[in-house]
C-alpha cells in the first residue's frame, strides 16, 4: 500500500471514498512533500528487515534525517547513508521528540524510529503529546509495524488468539499503582497479558510482584512465553510457568516481551495456544475423534482434575497467603487434605522455604558436602512412598526410612523408645548434616529430632515435623517452635492434633518442585 494518501494539501490516514468503500491510491512520496517539512514516526518492527513494513521502508529511505535510539539505530544502519542521524539514550524520549520536531520544521523530511508499532508504547504518542503543547508547523505521520506482542506471539504459536491486553511495567510514566490496579483488572477478566518493559538495571523485582497478584487469580502452572530479540540476533524462546516468574526464576531483559496466558491457555508441541473456538459453539475434531485441546495438550484426566482443583483452592483461598513459595505449599497441603484449615494452622520459620529449597538445590553453604543435594529422612515408609521421584530424582535427592531396619528394632529394644524414634536416630546417622527432616506420623521421632538437636552438633537444613493424632503430637510440635530460638533450624509445622503423612509429603513434594529447574517446555537460540 502507498504511504498514504493527500487530502488537502496534507497526508491523511483514510483514502477517498470511492463506490462507498475505502481505499489507499498509489501515491509517490515525492508527491507528499510539502514546504513546512514531514516528520514520520515509524515502527520498525522487530528489527529484521523481512518485517519492516514498505511504508516504513519507503518513509526511510525519503527521510534526509533519522532520529532514534541508538541501539534501533543499530538495527536500520544499512538504510542511513547520506543522511542526517541523530542518536539519543532511553530515557531521553521527549528530547529525541523535540529534535525531531525542529528539524521537520525547518522544512525537512525527517524520520522519527521506535521498535515495534510507533504507537504501542512508542515515539508516536510522544510526538503528538509535544505537538499538541508546543504548536508544530510540520506534517506528522505515524508509520505503523509490527509491534512486541504481535511478533513474541507468533514464535510462541498463538497464545494472543482470544482477548488479550497489554500493559508496560516501566514506572517512569505511570506510577506504580496504576499500573498494579490495571493488572489485577486484566488478571480477574481473564484475558492474556503481553507484558512489555518487565525489567532493567534499576527495575528487577516488578515482574514478580506482577506475578504475585496474577497468582490470586491464576494457577501457578500458567503457561508464560519469553521472547527476547525477537527475529534479531540473540533470539531466545522459552515457556516457563507463572510460579517461575513469581519465583524469579525466569531470565528477562528490557528486550524481553513477556506474553502470560489465560485460564484457557495450554502448551502444545512446544507453543502455546489460548483457544478461540470455544467448543460448546464450534466443535473441531482432530483425525481421531478428539476434540483440540484435548489432543493438543496430551493431558489426561488426572491432570485435568488436579488443575480444576487447584483453580478451586485458589478460588477459595483468596488473595493470602501473598507469598508465591507458601501458596505454593499450602495449596498441596490443602489438595492433599481437602483441609482449608490448613490456611490458618499452617507454620514457617523465617527462611524455612528458602533452606530447604536450597538444600535440595545442593546450595546450603556451612553444612553437609557442598555441591550435594540433600536427603529426605521419614519416619514412617508410607510417607517415604509419598515422596514423588519424579520430582525427587532430577534433583539428586535420596530418601531414607530405616523404621524396619533390624538396628532400629535394637535400638528401641535397648532404649525404650519406639522404632520410629530409633529409625529416625539410624538415619540421621547414615546422612549425616543438611538433611531435611520429615515426620508425618510419630511425635516421638520429632521429639527425638529436638533431642538430637539440643545434645549433638548435628544440623538438619530443615524440619517438617506434621505428625497427626491424641498423645504427644501437640506438645512436639509446639517445642519444635519455641526451640528455633536457640537452635535455629529452619521448621515447619502445623499448629493442633492435625497433620500426617499425606500432608507431610504434600510439603515435602512443593518443595521439590519449587527446588526444581523451570519447565523450559520450549527453547530457541537465534544466531
């Protein structure tokens, strides 16, 4: 299409009406000079040249002067001899505007450049913003492009298919609330998010605030795409989750578009898709039969049970715990239970979630052998059993129960304690320091972890001591709190007779999965 079309004397963005339809006639450029000068504000796109648009190409190449970052600048220069470039930093926006304006009014063609679509968070607001204040004599015309999310959703497959709203994290022109009530707008209607300017040099903790108030509305295996450099060099893909992003666990940029997807969102083969046929109204079928989202995501009905009832837990919960890694754990405990009780009861020493992640990562510095995962240690097997090794096993991390142990049968003869307490004992032995402790069943293996605690130098990175029951098990775990004050030793427990090893090992398998590496579903290096 020509660049646009002349209407009075002036370029105007609508072409004659003809035959009562729009359309654009041809129109050279040098036609469109005119003697007070033109500023075109043009969208590069992402920057590879297959997606520069003609009229961004053809604005250019009329342009006598190109003003920009000098970083996109970078991304056009075959396009720039013989002209005038001028180049400016970010953050110096309205000065690159100005100048801009000036030269177009000395009676210059000038072009004004922004990555993506100059009027999605680009230069063409700028302009007409400054124009409006300042008074300007020169013709303004906005070259659309492609913009981020356009160009991030087509290498992630079509995760932009349905509704969808975009919002920038960058708080140098919207202030910070503003733009957490826009989030939790979008996050309770549903709709996709394309986040643009998610972080900076100075800007490193707002994508996982964002991700915190997204996690009230959705479940933290959320699919989210990350595309940096998107068709340049350096192009990186991956699909995280939104507990990743929560957790920080996912590596963004200033060049990063990050697309978070909707309730309806799923991965497929790799990309991800928020379906737009609904299929209630338009039922699509693959070649077997099988409906699209059913065939695509290859998750059976275990998996869409277990996601339906983490939709419902959150639901339930509400907005608290606010913590990612506590939700994280909570909502196992409450799955497992079917206990929202939990909600309240539920205990963390400060730091308890972060050294029993670390201590499975193999990253607790002072104890243990650096560099080695830690171990589980159980008190009874089926808690043991309950331990997923699915999670358990890419991590390294072994799991120990000596219960049944002939020594532990000893033991607790010679010592008149009983075999959990005596199997516990064993296997501190046989692991030794930074082990993480749990105990869903006998109070009197907690108990014999607090003596053991008090009366050696022997350290476990973490006690998860949940034991159920009448006798014993409220009195244990209240000295497992008020004992952190002088051991030190992260714990976590629940306050009451509730508990178990169903529960214990719900916490125990959170915390593998938060230990473990993001789900990189999709990964892309351009060259």
């Amino acid at each position: 299409m020509a660049l646009l079309q002349k209407k009075n004397g002036r370029a105007d963005s609508r072409a004659l009406n003809r035959s009562s339809s729009w359309y654009a006639e041809p129109m050279s450029l040098e036609d469109q000079a005119t003697t007070t000068g033109t500023l075109y504000v043009v969208g590069l796109g992402p920057g590879s040249a297959g997606l520069l648009t003609p009229d961004a190409s053809a604005a250019l190449a009329a342009s006598e002067a190109v003003v920009g970052y000098r970083g996109y600048l970078d991304l056009i220069e075959d396009r720039l001899a013989g002209k005038t470039i001028v180049g400016r930093e970010l953050g110096e926006e309205v000065e690159r505007a100005r100048l801009a304006l000036e030269l177009a009014e000395q009676g210059r063609t000038v072009a004004l450049i922004s990555t993506g679509d100059a009027g999605i968070y680009g230069m063409g607001g700028v302009v007409w913003e400054l124009a409006s204040r300042v008074g300007t004599t020169a013709e303004l015309v906005v070259v659309p492009g492609v913009t981020a999310a356009c160009s991030a959703a087509a290498l992630l497959g079509a995760p932009i298919a349905h509704d969808w709203a975009s919002l920038s994290l960058s708080d140098l022109l919207t202030p910070w609330d503003v733009i957490v009530r826009r989030v939790d707008a979008a996050a309770e209607a549903d709709f996709v998010l394309a986040l643009y300017n998610p972080a900076s040099r100075k800007r490193t903790r707002q994508l996982a605030a964002v991700a915190d108030r997204l996690l009230v509305h959705r479940s933290p295996e959320t699919p989210v795409g990350l595309v940096e450099n998107a068709y340049r060099p350096g192009e990186r893909v991956e699909i995280v989750t939104l507990m990743d992003l929560a957790l920080g666990k996912a590596v963004v940029n200033m060049f990063t578009t990050v697309v978070v997807g909707s309730s309806r969102t799923f991965v497929a083969n790799g990309k991800m898709v928020t379906p737009r046929i609904y299929a209630a109204k338009a039922p699509i079928h693959d070649a077997n039969g099988s409906p699209p989202e059913e065939a695509a995501t290859s998750r059976g009905p275990g998996d869409l049970i277990m996601a339906e009832s983490l939709a419902i837990i959150d639901r339930e919960l509400g907005p608290e715990p606010s913590d990612p890694a506590e939700r994280a754990v909570l909502r196992r405990v409450i799955h497992a239970s079917a206990d929202f009780e939990f909600a309240g009861t539920l205990q963390f020493s400060p730091g308890a979630l972060e050294a029993a992640i670390e201590a499975f990562r193999g990253e607790s510095q002072g104890k243990g052998t650096p560099g080695l995962p830690a171990s589980v240690v159980t008190d009874v097997e089926m808690l043991k059993s309950g331990v997923r090794r699915d999670l358990a096993e890419p991590l390294g991390v072994s799991t120990f129960c000596l219960l049944n142990h002939s020594q532990s049968r000893r033991i607790a003869a010679d010592d008149a304690i009983t075999r959990s307490a005596a199997g516990l004992r064993l296997a501190v032995a046989e692991v030794g320091n930074n082990a993480v402790i749990a105990i869903g069943n006998a109070p009197t293996a907690l108990e014999e972890t607090l003596r053991l605690i008090r009366e050696t130098p022997w350290r476990p990175a973490c006690v998860i001591g949940i034991p159920v029951g009448f006798v014993g098990v409220e009195a244990s775990k209240q000295r497992l709190i008020d004992e952190f004050q002088d051991s030190g030793v992260p714990f976590i427990t629940s306050l009451g007779r509730k508990g178990g090893t169903a529960v214990t090992a719900a916490v125990v398998n959170a915390l593998l999965e938060l230990a473990g590496p993001a789900p990189r579903i999709r990964t892309l290096t351009g060259g």
